[in-house]
C-alpha cells in the first residue's frame, strides 16, 4: 500500500509506505502497523530519537547528525497513521548560534519533560545536552567520569526522563559480555550508577522512555548480518537502588523490523497504552526510515 500526501506550507513530503514485511513475517502480540518514509529533505535520515504528545498527535524526530524536526500526525478512529507532515530538518545548536561541529553531532537519545525541555544524550564525545529550545542554543549537563572512557559509537544511545525530571541514561555496550548495562541517573545536579540492567541473549539498549505509568521501557537491537536486525521492548520498575522484574513485551523475528531506534511510549484515545518507535536508515539506500506502533498491555 502506499500512500502519497500533499506537501504542506513549509513542510517535508513524506511517503508512506504500508506493512513493508508483515506479509513475509507473523507480527509479535501487540504489531499495529509500520510506515515506511521517503522524503525530499536532505537532513531527513539516520532517524535516532522520537518524542510523542497529545494523544499520539505531535511528533519530534531526532537525527543522528545533529538535526531535528517537528510535526503533526493525523489519525483516523482507530488511532492508524493516517498523514504525518514534518517541518523541514534543523541542525541543532552547540552552546552559542553555531550548529553542533562535525564529531560531536552524533545525536541519539531523545527525552522531552512537561514543559517542553529537550535533553539529548549523544556518542562520539559522550555528553547530555538541554535544549529549552531545540532551536535555540545547548546547555551541558555535568558530565559522569566513565562518559569520558566510553567507546566513541556505543556510548549514550538511549535516555529517558521521568514526571519529577530525572533523567536515565544507558550506553549500547557495557563493556562485556557478562557485565550488566549501567543505568546512568542524573538528579540533583549529579549522575549516580546504582542502577543496572543485565545484559543477555546479544541485545543491545538503543532507546529509552518513561511511559504514563511510570515505568522505564527500554528498545534494545541485536544485528544479524545480512539477515538484518531483531528488536526488544521491555520494562521495568525504577526503585532507589535498582529496578524491578524486567517484562519482555515483544521480540520481533530477525527482518521483521528495519533498524528500530527511537521510542515514545503514549496512551491513545481509548487510554491504552501504546509504543510508537522510528528506524534508523543511516543514510544507506538499503535501509529504510519508518514509524512503527505497537499496542502493550497495560
């Protein structure tokens, strides 16, 4: 199925395109639907980062090089993507009017709070940026002494933020094989490591969010070569010195999927939760850009 939209004032045009492998692959419990995109902006690419409001209606994207945009998304009753129109692509900002330099744009994590605020999280020079403003100029955030020792493409890949605005963050690797994933918390100006996920079956934490019930999702990735990717959302409870039982909500089979990234957790118009994440083309013919959702239980 595929579906061409109008361009609207200002805006990127966006091909939807419907169901790329479900045909080819039973869904996990919970699959709705995924888009994939097609876009004459340049910027538009390498998709890292998603943030979902009211009601699954607002979207923020994020790029992996330094950019970000802003839109709308039209649903029909059922809450089915039925358009998505996009402001064209901005780089961000460093700390002053100039955009983020070559090297330390590697933007990843995504974490917006009430008001508004943006916090990224980004690889290469590992570091977390605040944006009142994601068009307006960054504020670092105090840095942790292992971001300095992280591994330049798998550091800081996820973050979330939680309804009193402390911020979690993981790194793609942790190191070993057998050594859980640090959960970097950041509150009262400070990063504390008391928190940690176990790492096992090859994959890897790429995103992060808080949903509405307070709990930490977390989308991990494993790479399978050729055959290309599989994907995992899971959750869990955040208590002071650890979280909670880890619940597996799906596991897709390898290829169902493109190179799944960002995440937002939202409750649709019927109050059910849902998760809505966007893949990562990398700016390579072969892969491509999407929104994928899923409906999880409550």
């Amino acid at each position: 199925m595929h579906r061409r939209f109008a361009r609207a004032q200002g805006a990127a045009i966006i091909a939807l395109l419907g169901l790329k492998s479900s045909a080819e692959l039973a869904p996990p419990p919970g699959f709705v639907f995924q888009f994939e995109w097609q876009s004459q902006d340049p910027l538009h690419g390498g998709l890292s980062g998603i943030h979902l409001s009211q009601m699954g209606r607002k979207i923020v994207l994020l790029s992996d090089q330094g950019a970000f945009s802003t839109g709308e998304i039209s649903r029909d009753s059922d809450d089915f993507i039925t358009n998505i129109t996009l402001t064209p692509f901005q780089k961000l900002k460093a700390l002053g009017q100039e955009p983020l330099a070559p090297g330390r744009n590697d933007s990843e994590g995504l974490a917006m709070d009430a008001t508004g605020t943006a916090f990224i999280s980004l690889e290469g020079v590992a570091r977390v940026l605040r944006y009142d403003d994601l068009s307006g100029p960054a504020q670092n955030l105090p840095d942790h002494p292992d971001f300095a020792q992280m591994q330049p493409n798998s550091s800081l890949e996820a973050l979330a933020i939680d309804a009193n605005g402390v911020l979690y963050a993981l790194p793609e690797r942790s190191g070993g094989e057998a050594r859980p994933f640090v959960i970097y918390r950041f509150q009262n100006e400070i990063w504390d490591t008391k928190l940690s996920l176990p790492r096992e079956d090859g994959f890897l934490p790429v995103a992060a969010d808080i949903g509405p019930d307070g709990k930490l999702y977390i989308l991990l990735r494993q790479f399978h070569g050729l055959a290309g990717f599989s994907s995992k959302l899971i959750r869990t409870t955040l208590g002071p010195k650890s979280i909670g039982q880890v619940e597996v909500l799906f596991t897709s089979k390898t290829g169902f999927h493109d190179n799944l990234e960002g995440l937002s957790i939202w409750r649709d118009t019927t109050g059910g939760l849902r998760a809505t994440m966007v893949a990562d083309d990398n700016f390579l013919p072969f892969l491509s850009s999407g929104i994928v959702e899923y409906r999880l239980p409550d």
